[in-house]
C-alpha cells in the first residue's frame, strides 16, 4: 500500500509542477505524433523474455493519446496493453515534462514443475492469469542536441502485481523523420527487481 501511495504521488507531483507553468511556457519541438517498435529483453521470472513491442502516440494541441503492446515470451508468456491519455507540458525549448494515465490489460501464462512428495515424479502445469488495471506515469524529455533525445519516466501499474517501472529512453535522428531507439527499464515486480532493455525505432508523422 505504502509504494502504490508513494508512487500515485510522485507521478502525481510531476503533472501538477508542470501545470502551474504551461500557460507561461513557448510552443516545443518536441513530437508526440510518432509509431515505434522493435524487440525487448527482459530477465524475469528467472527467464529470459524476448519479443516484439510497438508503441504509439498521437497529439492533439497539449493533450496525447498513447497506445502500446509487448509479447514477450520464453517458458513464460507475458503480454501487456495499454491505451489512454496524457498531457505535456512545456518547460524550455530543450525540456517537456508529462503525465499519463492508462487502462492496463496483463496476460500472464507461466510452465511450473510440480513434484510429487509421494512418487517424486514432477509433473508440467501450465499457471494463467490475467488482469485489467491502471497506469500513472510522470516523465520528461530533453533534448542533447537537435538528433539527440534523453528521457526519463517514472510509472506505477495496478495489474496482476502493483508494479513501478523506472524507464530510461534514448533517441538518436537519422532521418528527419526516423529515430534509433534505446531503452533500459527496472521494475519493482512481485517485491523483485527485474531489467529490461528495448532497441527499435520510431517513426514521425
């Protein structure tokens, strides 16, 4: 209870501090209309998870809506969605601060070995569960350079296991309208620290 207090908090603060300086602030360059993806990594479960993700957003003036889904599998089956709504603000022309609040779906299918304590012979069982909950996320994005993007994002999730995601991003332009993506992430999971690295890219409409 304490760390999703702590959490709800904390993304909580980051909305309102930007709040009370958007009307203030000028126009950004940031984008928010963008379609991404790639493959992610995850230890978890004692596995090593791989897959696909994609991720989008679309703007409309300071508010966004996002978009994103991951598959990510091994003797484990672990798929996560999410879709809802945020809202960016403006703090210089390097630097955005944001926050989100999603509906969260998790589907979680998991091989476990059982052994019998009479016969010690171990038997495959296949564990399922799946839930609908919420996400709140604050974050920001500065800009190194006019190619260069560093960004950072705090989000708590309220699913099969209260969940807070830590999510270190970095952009690098190609193109005008491409991007090379980079990802690291810690989750506090299940009381567990689990690790995540994403490498895709993004695409600007």
């Amino acid at each position: 209870m304490n760390k999703k207090l702590t959490a709800a908090a904390t993304a909580g603060l980051l909305v309102a501090s930007g709040g009370f300086m958007s009307q203030a602030m000028a126009e950004q360059g940031f984008s928010y209309d963008y379609v991404e993806g790639g493959i992610g990594l995850q230890d978890g479960f004692g596995e090593d998870l791989v897959g696909p993700f994609v991720n989008g957003s679309m703007s409309f003036d300071e508010m966004f809506a996002v978009v994103n889904f991951s598959y990510l599998t091994d003797d484990t089956d672990l798929m996560n969605f999410s879709a809802g709504t945020g809202y960016r603000f403006g703090i210089t022309p390097e630097l955005d601060v944001y926050g989100t609040f999603t509906v969260e779906y998790t589907d979680l299918e998991q091989e476990i070995s059982i052994t019998d304590p009479l016969t010690g012979e171990t038997h495959t069982a296949t564990y399922e569960d799946d839930d609908f909950g919420f996400g709140i996320a604050g974050g920001a994005r500065y800009a190194l350079t006019n190619d260069m993007e560093l960004a950072g994002e705090l989000k708590f999730l309220d699913t099969i296991d209260d969940r807070l995601d830590l999510t270190i991003s970095y952009l690098y332009g190609v193109t005008p309208e491409i991007d090379v993506l980079a990802e690291a992430k810690i989750m506090d999971f299940a009381d567990e620290d689990e690790f995540g690295s994403y490498l895709g890219a993004r695409y600007h409409f």
